[in-house]
C-alpha cells in the first residue's frame, strides 16, 4: 500500500509541500472548533499511503506550524506527539479497516491532553523534581480531559466517515 | 487475515472504552471543582403584611446585586427586579410584590443587620455573616 523507496522525486517534494498544505487548510478551516481537527487523519492517510517519505512531512509540518503561530510550550509537544502518531501508524500499516483506523484516531485523540502533559513535567521537574513535575502535569492533564473527549469523538467521526472514500482517491492517483 | 483485522478492532475497541471510562473517573475524582460561596449571608424579604422570608446565601459576590442574581437563579421562591437609574438598580418587585413609590405609595427598604442601609443593591457590599433585609414599607 505504501510508496518505500528511499530515493526523493521531484514528484515526491511537491507531493510533500500539498499534503502540509493539505494539512494546515483543513486547520485554519476548522479552528472555530476546539480540539476537532484533521491533522491526525492527514497524517495517518500519508503515512498509509506515502510509507517513510512522511517523515519529511512531520518535521516541515512542525516548522511551518511554529512559523505561523510562533513557537511555544505547544510547539515542543508537537515535536514529538507527531512522530510518535506516525510511527504507531507505521506499526499497524497493514491495517485497511475503517473501523480500526476510527478507533485508533479516537485513542490518539483521546491521549492527546495526557501527551501534551509530558513537557509539563519535565517544566515542573526542573524546578523541583518529580513531584513538582508530577503537580504541573497531571492537574494540567485533568482539566483537559473532557477537551480531550472531545478530540476523540472528532477524531473517531472524521476517520469513519473519511477513511473509505480518502483512501479510494489516494488510491487511483498513487 | 480477516481474523486477526477482527481481533485487532475489538482489542482497539476495548482499550478505547477502558481509557474513556478511566479518565472519565480521573477527572471525577481529581478535577478542580468550583466551591461554594465563601460568604455565608442572609436575605431577607418582609413583604406587605409582614411576614418575613428569609434565604441562607453562599456567595463571592461583591455586592448584594450579585448575591441575589445568583440567589433568583437557584431558588425560584425568589425574585427581583427594577429600573436602572443614576445610582444603580432600584428594587421595584421582590418576589412578584410591586412597591413603587408613585404607583403604589410604598418602597422596598434595605436594612443590613437591622440598620437602615446607606447604599443601594447595586453598591451595597456584601459581608460574611451580615443579613439584608428587604422590608415593603409604605409612605406615611
């Protein structure tokens, strides 16, 4: 199903430039909405579907995203919860259920908050150790939970509803 | 094949339940509730015959508007409302019982702690402990 050689194509760097464009289009279009977004969808169809070459698109994405919105906390949780949603992608890469891809994104989303609380912990470990890391992040991580219920749900929707018809265009174009 | 895609979705799905009902009860357990009030007050009403109704309030507020905004909006034994002037609100209904001064010859009185107050309900301070008194009163 995916594209392996190692080798990059002029063909693969426009390619690589459409699916961030892709990628931030569909964030600016749904920003009125809190915590339902499409990145983790794009990025599980081209790492489906474009094999290793995503892992060019995940540090451009990342640069672009800071470019725009400037770079904070935020931008160091993106460094590596991108990563890491493409690599767990990458695992199950043979996987062509819907459903499957639905409830993976649902588990992606609903983790998000918890993710994001790592760089909390380490703000907090450096000032006063593990407790002090342990009282920034995990108050941080409660109080978004039902923030992080919501990703889920969207993310679930998104992946259901798109997945099948996505994936038939990704397929008679690559 | 299909098998394993089968098992696959239904460990997905379980894991994907778990992690919901667990956060769901982390953050029933753990979330920063709002606490009540941390003024304990009294407001009470004294309508036209004399009979004396009182509330227990638990408010933040400031002042008493914001203390019986919030008191209308949880007992609906409560009421009040009024014209907006040069010094705030003027009280005009409580509790559905008009006292307007022209109309009705009567005024709805604020005392605090028995004394009659010096301010109106939008400038009155609301202290911990203290009862407001809204007592109909008519003209002599």
């Amino acid at each position: 199903m995916c594209d392996n050689s190692s080798r990059f194509s002029t063909r693969d760097i426009a390619m690589i430039g459409l699916m961030i464009a892709v990628i931030e289009v569909c964030k600016a279009v749904l920003s009125f909405l809190p915590n339902v977004e499409l990145t983790t969808f794009w990025l599980i169809m081209f790492t489906l579907y474009f094999g290793r070459k995503v892992m060019a698109v995940v540090p451009a994405f990342i640069l672009v995203e800071g470019a725009i919105y400037g770079m904070n906390t935020w931008w160091i949780m993106y460094l590596y919860i991108w990563p890491l949603l493409v690599l767990v992608t990458w695992i199950f890469r043979k996987e062509e259920s819907a459903l499957f891809w639905a409830i993976f994104s649902g588990i992606f989303g609903l983790c998000f908050g918890m993710l994001c609380s790592i760089t909390y912990f380490f703000i907090g470990f450096s000032s006063g150790g593990i407790t002090a890391g342990f009282n920034t992040a995990f108050p941080w991580w409660i109080s978004g939970i039902m923030w992080d219920i919501v990703h889920c749900v969207g993310n679930f929707i998104f992946m259901l509803v798109l997945y099948t018809p996505i994936r038939n265009v990704m397929k008679r174009f690559l | 094949m299909e098998k394993k895609s089968t098992k696959k979705i239904l460990i997905g799905a379980v894991i994907l339940v778990a992690l919901i009902a667990v956060f769901a009860l982390c953050y029933n357990k753990f979330a920063a509730k709002g606490t009540a009030g941390a003024k304990a007050i009294v407001i009470e009403v004294v309508d036209e015959n004399g009979n004396s109704t009182k509330y227990d309030v638990n408010t933040d507020a400031e002042y008493l508007k914001g203390a019986m905004d919030e008191l209308a909006e949880s007992d609906d034994s409560f009421s009040f409302s009024g014209q907006e002037g040069d010094y705030g609100l003027m009280v005009e209904v409580i509790n559905g019982e008009q006292a307007i001064y022209a109309e009705d010859n009567a005024y709805w009185a604020l005392y605090v702690n028995g004394e009659y107050g010096n301010y109106g309900v939008t400038e009155q301070p609301v202290v911990d402990g203290d009862t407001y008194t809204w007592t109909y009163e008519s003209a002599e």
